[in-house]
C-alpha cells in the first residue's frame, strides 16, 4: 500500500461497472450520500480501506507511461475530497489494457462493499461477452453460478438474431445508442417488428406452414407456448 495523489488517478466510466450519471455537484450518483458517511466517519477518526488502481502501460512514440486507473473506491476517494485531502492510499495491479481493468474492476465491485444490481451485473454480463469471455468465465468474473445467472439474465437480456446480449431496458422506450450495428438494432424497432408479425400472419392464414417439416413444427410450438405465457401475463 502506498499514499498517491488523488489528482494523479484517472476516473473513466468506461471501465468503472457502476450505472453512473452526474448528481450533487457534478459527482456521480448515487454516490454522493454513501461518500458523505464515509467522509463523516473518516473525520470521527475511521480508516478508510485503500481504493484500488490498475497500472496500464500506454505505448506513446518513444516512452511508456503507466496510467493509474481507479478499479474500485470510488466513494473512499470522493470521501477523502470531501474532507480536502490531497492523498489517498491505494494497492496497484498490474493490467495490460482497459479491458483487463474492466474485468478486475467488475470482480471487485459484486463481491464487496456496496455491491453492483441485477441491472449493472447483467450490464457487465453483456460487455463481457463482448469481449470474448465463455459463460463460464463471466460466471466466475460475476461471482454467480451459470444457472443462476442464466435465470437473472432471462428478465434482463435479449439474444439477437447474431448471438449477442442486448439489455432489455435499451429496447423498451429509448432510443439504442448510435454505436450498436444496424444489423443489431433493425429486429427491435417497432417496424421490422410489425413487418416480422404480418409476414407471419400471412403464413398461418394462407396456410402456408410447413407442417411436414419437424423444425417448423418445433418453432411453432414454442411460439404458441410463448404467446399463451404472455397473454397469461397480461391477464
């Protein structure tokens, strides 16, 4: 453990698995009032653990300069800007990339302190997959078991028709962010979703189903069981 500057540390949402947006004096909610009771304890004379920064190695033209990059304490570092200390006590990993940091970050964050939600956990589920981890890796990043994660993504993530995870909260009512790929976006919007149900209905009143078929029969008969849960839901 050694005292570090806290001007020095680089805070970057990005690689922070906390669902963040700008509160009480521009500090990220909803830490400020979870900040301010560490502040207060800290001021009664409390130790407050060290944050925990990853080191990255950044290639410019001629020198490599290591990055601190805070992984977890985000409310230990606004408590001690709260009580206008310059230094904070930090333990260092070593990490090659933002991407090794946002894994190291995610580990940290679900097994202590103020743990990540369903929502931040399912949203790291989905950037995890994103960059290339199995299911079992992502389960043992999470600290969850496969097949309770699998039933906590259930309500929370969708598959695209290419395999990939989709937050359901970013297809109901607001618009996807302009990064997703047109191939991800164009089966969710309300029109590709109509077009999808009238070519269907055409089928079945047309009777052009193959029947015969053991895969068609097979997708009916999870769309029947999927439309008579929904309409039980609705009930």
């Amino acid at each position: 453990m050694v005292l570090i500057d806290i001007d020095s540390i680089i805070f970057d949402p990005l690689v922070y698995p906390r669902q963040l947006h700008e509160g009480k004096d521009g500090v990220l909610e909803p830490y400020w009032r979870t900040a301010a009771k560490m502040a207060r304890a800290q001021r009664a004379g409390d130790e407050l653990p060290p944050i925990t920064v990853a080191l990255i190695e950044k290639q410019d033209a001629n020198t490599t300069t290591p990055n601190p990059l805070l992984i977890d304490g985000y409310n230990r570092m606004l408590a001690h800007k709260q009580n206008k200390r310059k230094q904070i006590e930090a333990q260092f990993i070593q990490c090659k990339d933002e991407n090794e940091a946002y894994v190291e970050a995610v580990k940290r964050n679900v097994r202590h302190g103020v743990s990540l939600d369903d929502y931040e956990i399912a949203k790291a589920v989905v950037k995890l997959q994103d960059l290339g981890y199995s299911e079992i890796q992502i389960s043992s990043i999470v600290a969850i078991a496969p097949l309770e994660l699998k039933r906590m993504l259930n309500d929370r993530v969708v598959k695209t028709p290419t395999g990939q995870l989709v937050l359901k909260r970013l297809l109901v009512g607001q618009q996807l962010p302009a990064n997703m790929t047109e191939e991800l976006q164009a089966p969710y919007s309300v029109k590709s979703q109509v077009n999808l149900l009238r070519q269907l209905n055409a089928l079945i009143e047309d009777d052009l189903l193959d029947l015969v078929s053991n895969e068609v029969r097979f997708e009916v008969q999870k769309l029947y069981e999927h439309l008579r849960a929904m309409m039980k839901q609705r009930q």
